[in-house]
C-alpha cells in the first residue's frame, strides 16, 4: 500500500512505520489520522507480522497538530468537529488494537497527539532529548480522545496533574511517569529499538497477541471476576500448537521453533 505521509519498511517479520513529515515536525493533520489508521488496519490482518516499530522522521517524533489544520478547525461547526474527532480517535483506537507489540522510537517533541502515540505504544524507547506533554490545555484545548489511553497507561493522578497543568516533561520524568519504558542516549536509540524487537522475536507469536488481548480484558478488573477468563485463556494456550511446542522445546533443551 502506498503511503505519502508514512514510510513504510519491512524486514522479515517485523515493520517500521515512520511518520514522515519532517519539515513540520511530523504534526498530525487529516491525511497522516487516515494513513495511519489504514495502516493499521493492514497490519492488523498480516499473519506473518510480529511486531511493528513507529517513529519520526528528522528532528521530531510528533508535534501534535499541523498548524493548516488547526486553523481549518476554527471554521468548523460542532458537527464537523466530532466527526474529524471521531477520526482520529479511531486511529489511536486502531493502534492501541494490534494484535502484535508496537514498540515506539520517540526523539525530540512528542506533544498532544504526539504524546498520545506514545501511550497506544506497548513499549517507548526514547532518546534523552525527547520532550513529552499533554499540551493541549495551553491551546484553549483538551486532551480528550488521547485521554482514554493515557489514563490507561500513567493513571488518574498523574494525568490530573499532567494534563491539567500541561506541562512538558522530560523524557526522564515521562519515564518515572509509566510513559516511557526505556530512556536511552540520541546514539543508541536504534540499538535500544532492535534489543525490544529481538525479545519479541523470542517470544511465541500467539502468546504474545493473546497476551495483548487478555490485557485489555483484565485492566481494572477485581481477580475474581476474570478468574474463568485468564483460567481459559491459559488452558487454550496450554492446548495451542504453540503451546505445545514451547513445553517440549522447554524440556528438551532446545530452541522452539518459532525462535530459530
């Protein structure tokens, strides 16, 4: 599928996305929302994908929004206005809904929307120059079809406190945050990257998307009300091919098969 704001390249079983908008820091207007969201929606269905990397081209992973479209906003009706949310919000929707780990690769600003891609990431590895914010209220503005998301992976409190305030954070403190798993120098981003692509590639390709999916499930659920889902979801896994397959690899000593 041909993309203009996206760059797309495959290796094997893995795809790096990269937004590819480099001259306005890679901000988000209605085409990058629709590639992005089409994009995902291939992935989704690619049986032989096993993990996705998303990042930004030049000196950015994502600004937020394109001033244009911020501009054509103000001329919008209430209407015209839910349904460009509607958008995107599907689009992080779609994200957050890979069945295969997106890792993010997050340099330089990654503020609003930016920021919200890092939160529909399962991993977030980040250069030490990287800056983080839910800036939104500082624009009149709110972080709302992102908030779901960022709730989901920082808290309440915190994002009381971030998105009330809209202050920018560090990628150190966007770290300590739960924002961020890994906070490593400009230099060794790449390296970072293909470390979490080489642990994924470990792991068994439908543990890894049933795990994902029983995530969703359990989240702010008490134990004993999923406690007949998660004793399916291991007995299914346990029965699997898979799952056969990493047990006697296992006792046997040897690599499973999916990892050689």
């Amino acid at each position: 599928m041909a993309y203009t704001y996206l760059a797309v390249r495959r290796d094997g079983p893995v795809e790096y996305v990269t937004l590819n908008r480099p001259d306005v820091r890679n901000a988000f207007n209605e085409e990058v929302i629709g590639e992005l969201r089409a994009w995902a929606g291939h992935a989704a269905t690619d049986p032989d994908l096993r993990a996705c990397v998303l990042a930004g081209a030049g000196k950015a992973f994502c600004a937020g929004a394109d001033l244009a479209w911020m501009a054509r906003m103000r001329q919008y009706s209430e209407e015209e206005n839910v349904r460009d949310a509607r958008a995107m919000a599907d689009m992080f929707g779609a994200l957050d809904r890979l069945p295969v780990p997106l890792i993010g690769r997050v340099h330089g600003a990654a503020l609003g929307g930016g920021t919200g891609l890092a939160a529909v990431c399962d991993i977030v590895v980040a250069s030490d120059d990287a800056v983080f914010g839910f800036t939104e209220v500082k624009l009149g503005l709110l972080p709302a079809v992102i908030s779901p998301f960022a709730v989901a992976k920082i808290g309440v409190s915190l994002a009381r406190e971030l998105m009330l305030t809209g202050a920018r954070l560090s990628a150190e403190r966007a770290r300590s945050a739960g924002l961020v798993h890994a906070v490593v120098a400009a230099g060794e981003l790449d390296r970072a990257v293909d470390g979490c692509v080489r642990e994924i590639l470990s792991g068994s390709p439908s543990a890894i998307a049933a795990t994902k999916a029983l995530l969703s499930q359990v989240a702010g659920r008490r134990p004993e009300d999923v406690v007949d889902l998660t004793s399916r979801a291991i007995a299914a896994q346990r029965v699997s091919a898979e799952g056969q397959e990493g047990l006697s690899a296992f006792l046997e000593k040897r690599p499973p098969r999916w990892a050689s």
